[in-house]
C-alpha cells in the first residue's frame, strides 16, 4: 500500500466537500462512499490521504489554493461569520467555504473589491503589518475639497491620537467633491480620518484596487469572480508591497 497519513473517513471527506461528519456518517450508510472502488459504510474507518475517495461515483480530490475578487455591497461585513450581518462569504457559492478569509476588508458602509483566499501566505502578502499595498478609492465627500489638500495629503495627515503623520497618500480630484485616492498603509479607518482631519466627512467609499489588482467592471455589486493567473502573480512581485511599519487593513 502507498505510503501516506492515515485519517478518518468522515475527517477526510468533510475536508474536501461541504458535508459535515453527521451528513458523511449517512452517506456512508447510505453505501454511497467508496475507498479504492470498495464501498465503506463505517464513517470512521482509517484510510490513507493516498486513497481514491468516491462520493455517489464522482472523484473526490483537494481543491488547490483558491483567489476570488467581490464586488462587496453595502451592508455586508467582511467577516467569516458574524450575528447580526450578513457576511462577504453569503455572496460566495463555493464548496468549502469556512475555509476561506478575506484579504483586505472593508467597513459595512464601503463598498468595491475585496479579495477572498484560503492561502494564507498570499493574503499575507497584502495584510502584513510588516508590508504595505497601495489601495485606490473612489471618495464622496459632504463639503467640497480645497485645492491644497493634494499637498497635504502628499505630505503626510496628523490623525487624531497618532504619535505620527500618515505616509504620503495620492489625492486627485475628480470634482468639487468626489475624489480619488491612494494609500500605502492601513491605520484604522484610515481614509475617512484623513478627510476628517481636514474638517470634511465621507458620505461614499468605493474602493477601486488593491496593488495590481483593478476591480472588474464586469461585476456588479455581490458579483465575484476567480482571479487571473496574472493577477494572482502580481501580489508576490516587489512592486506590489515593499518592508514598511505600518499596520492593518482599513478604509
């Protein structure tokens, strides 16, 4: 026999499919599993991670790492489970889903591209503390924006009880008051403060791109779709994110 770790049936099957091991225990009963072409009927039967695994006659197999862009509404939280709201994982129909985390979230009142995995390493890549992402917003602002705020955003925002400025964020006006801007860390709720220390309140905020990763205009609002090859390659190229202090995920 192969050599290989020896698991559960049910451990093994829930692990590459959405049942849980009570639903794999009736399964088994019900002589719809196979391990080698031979029917099991004990879920808990030892078996290697090397065997032929059959679920009503389809091949069973570990799904490889997985990368999705959303187009996250408002209203939803980017959590993996949450109480009172629904989640950015509701919107995913997706084998296995309790195995994926967001990459990047996003306030319940911001909507745009969120990224979702379950490789751990990639998404680290773009929430490390250690690391900073540039990430471009679309902003809706209640007052209009005065000219000199491109200079003050280049330069750095004191943020309230911050020991320190900002890093130089990219500021352009599309309007009197809509904007669009760039940043390349993430203090907590860092772009509305921003707007907020310069007296002015974001009504709307949209965010547009993540690093190399532009946002598919395509997708309508709790839409999502597998990321390119090229796109999942660009997270770990040196332009993407470079060694920095800062920490966090925000908008």
């Amino acid at each position: 026999m192969a050599e290989g770790k020896f698991l559960r049936l049910d451990k093994a099957i829930s692990q590459v499919t959405d049942l849980s091991r009570a639903e794999v225990k009736r399964a088994a009963k019900q002589q719809r599993i196979t391990v080698n072409g031979v029917t099991v009927t004990d879920p808990a039967s030892k078996i290697l991670d090397t065997d032929e695994l059959c679920l009503d006659g389809d091949l069973l197999t570990e799904a490889g790492p997985r990368y999705f862009m959303l187009n996250k509404p408002l209203g939803y939280v980017c959590a993996t489970k949450d109480g009172e709201h629904p989640t950015v994982l509701d919107l995913l129909d997706e084998p296995n889903k309790h195995k994926l985390h967001i990459a990047g979230r996003l306030d319940i009142d911001t909507t745009g591209l969120v990224l979702i995995t379950d490789d751990g390493q990639w998404s680290h890549r773009i929430t490390s503390p250690r690391h900073h992402c540039a990430k471009t917003y679309y902003a809706h602002l209640a007052d209009p924006i005065e000219d000199n705020a491109i200079d003050k955003f280049a330069k750095g925002i004191w943020l309230n009880n911050e020991k320190k400025r900002t890093k130089p964020a990219e500021l352009e006006i599309l309007y009197r008051n809509e904007v669009r801007i760039t940043i390349s860390e993430g203090r907590y709720h860092q772009v509305k403060r921003m707007f907020g220390a310069l007296g002015n309140r974001v009504l709307e905020l949209h965010r547009e791109r993540i690093g190399n990763i532009i946002l598919d205009e395509e997708l309508s609002e709790g839409e999502y779709r597998l990321l390119t090859f090229e796109e999942i390659a660009s997270v770990t190229e040196p332009e993407f994110v470079e060694p920095e202090n800062s920490a966090g995920d925000t908008d």
